[in-house]
C-alpha cells in the first residue's frame, strides 16, 4: 500500500466514525451529514483504489461506488437505529414521570 493510498484510508476511516458519532449525537442535521459522507467516501475510496498499482479508472470508480458507499450507508444505518432506540428510551422514561410510574430495571 502506498502512502498515499493510507492516507486516503485514514481519512475514509476517520470521516466514517465522525459521521455515526455526529448521527449518533444527533449534533448537526442529519441529512446534510449523510448526503456529505456518502459522496465524500465514495471520493475516497475511489481515490484510495486508484492509488494502488496497476488499477484503471473504471475498477476504482465501482471500488468507490459501491464499498465506499455501501459502507457509508451501513454506518448511517447503525447510527440511526441506535439514536432511535435512544430517542424512544427518553420518550418512555418522560411519560413514565409525567405519569408518576417507575421504570423497573
């Protein structure tokens, strides 16, 4: 692997974790956030396969499409069902106090 090619696997890696924890956190909107990460890591790994020796354009281009996107997409997957899941958790525990009930643990 070239040192270009790791750099451009870093930044893939690091953009990948920032986009789930800022889904996760629900920081920023959700959507500019998505649509940013998905185009941005398909750059990336298309860059990152077109850095290896002896690739054509075409090959990295479907490196890019379809593992750098369907990464992307897996990690906005996992993000959003675990920040739903704590959505409805605050939800319950906030009806359960109105309501005067404990949860029992």
């Amino acid at each position: 692997m070239t040192p270009l090619a790791l750099l451009f696997f870093a930044t893939f890696a690091i953009i990948l974790v920032g986009t789930y924890l800022a889904i996760r956190r629900g920081i920023p909107r959700p959507g500019l956030v998505s649509a940013a990460c998905v185009v941005l890591n398909v750059i990336l790994m298309s860059l990152f396969a077109s850095s290896q020796p002896d690739v054509i354009w075409l090959h990295a281009l479907l490196v890019g499409v379809l593992l750098g996107g369907g990464l992307s997409l897996a990690a906005l997957a996992m993000a959003w069902y675990f920040h739903g899941n704590d959505v409805r958790e605050q939800k319950l525990k906030a009806q359960m106090a109105a309501s005067g009930m404990q949860r029992e643990a």
